[in-house]
C-alpha cells in the first residue's frame, strides 16, 4: 500500500474520470466540483472543498487546469507539504489574454445552456481531443454540471489574482497547449508534444514524471 496520498482536483467541468490512466506510486483521493454558493469567492470555495482533506501536513495536491488553481487556493489556507500542477497556471502573470478579455467583457455568459455540449465535438480539438470515445466520455462529464457552475467557475478563473506558490511543487506542461499557451508559462516541465487533454493521451509519460518528482518523499 502507497504511503503517500495524493488529493487530486479535476478540470472545469470534469471529474474524477480524468485522472484514472494515471499510474501513481501513492493512493489517490478524488477532490471532485461541489456545487458553488452565491458570492463564493475562489478562497471561500477551496476552504470548502479542503474540508475533505484529512491528512494534514502530509497532504500532496494535483491540480488540473482550473483544479490548479483551486490547489494552489488550498495550499493558502492549509498545510500542503507538495503540490502537483497539470497544464495550468501557477500565477495571475500566466493567464492567457483571452481569460483577462473575458475578466472584463464576460462573454462566457453566452455558452449558457448544454449546446456546448452537443457542440462539443466542434471545439474539442482546441483541447487536443479527436478520438471519438474520448469526445463521448468528455460530454457526459459535462452534463453533470448545470450553468450556475459554469458560470461560477470561468468567472473565477478570469478574475483570478494569484503568485507562484511558496512551497515545493512541480509544473507540467505540454508545448501544444491551445488553453494555457506555453509561452505564458515560466518554467515548466515540458511534455513535448502534450496538449490540454495530455493527462489522458500521454499518462504513462506524466505518471512517471510526477512518480520521479515524488521519489524523495
């Protein structure tokens, strides 16, 4: 039995499904969305969701996409002894132009409603998704999660104002990110080729990254 835990966040509108071709030398628990309150701000939220951590100073976090942003919002309020950062970013100076845009002119209101999800398939390879089981497992992810998260949850990460975090923790990052463009992020460590959906297509390869990256513990 791994003696190592890893609390893992998933993406904007994805669960736990995500992370399950990743090969981890530690037990995984699952961090999943919980619906937000009104006026919840990214701190107030991510105190609620720490509320599922148990082990203290002994905790890992992994963060995917907007779930890294929630870890490092965890990591503010609680002992965190290492953190995991998945095409993401670690401070409001890697946010893309398209999200401070959207910060100020919110144009996200207009994908209310699941046509986004029928139309998924149009966009998904922005995500680097092609395959269609993957299109499939991607949209039924989605369904799960009515507008008022939605909305809450892109508004959050527009308006996001964070640093790099104080403690130790690893950054990986494909060169074919089309979310969170690579050349906005300072120092990661590169899955050359890894797009936004690389912790599916290219698990083996993050696997043993962060198994590497853990070895010390």
């Amino acid at each position: 039995m791994p003696n190592k835990t890893i609390y893992a966040i998933p993406g904007l509108g994805v669960d736990e499904r995500i992370f399950y071709d990743l090969e981890l030398d530690a037990k995984m628990v699952y961090l999943n969305w919980i619906d937000p309150r009104p006026h919840d701000s990214a701190s107030s939220y991510a105190r609620r969701l720490a509320e599922k951590i148990e082990h203290g100073e002994d905790c890992i976090l992994l963060g995917l996409s907007f779930g890294g942003v929630m870890a490092q919002e965890i990591a503010r309020i609680r002992p965190v002894k290492k953190m995991i950062l998945l095409s993401t970013m670690k401070s409001s100076e890697e946010k893309p132009l398209q999200m401070e845009f959207m910060r100020h002119i919110p144009l996200y209101y207009l994908s209310k409603g699941n046509w986004r999800v029928e139309f998924f398939a149009k966009f998904a390879p922005l995500f680097g998704i092609e395959d269609e089981t993957d299109i499939a497992l991607i949209k039924d992810m989605f369904l799960q999660f009515d507008d008022v998260y939605r909305m809450w949850a892109i508004k959050t990460i527009c308006e996001w104002e964070g640093e790099e975090p104080q403690l130790p923790f690893i950054h990986i990052h494909g060169n074919k990110d089309k979310v969170f463009p690579i050349r906005n992020i300072k120092e990661p460590t590169v899955v050359k080729g890894g797009n936004h959906y690389m912790v599916k297509q290219r698990a083996k390869e993050i696997s043993e990254l962060i198994n590497h990256w853990l070895e010390p513990i």
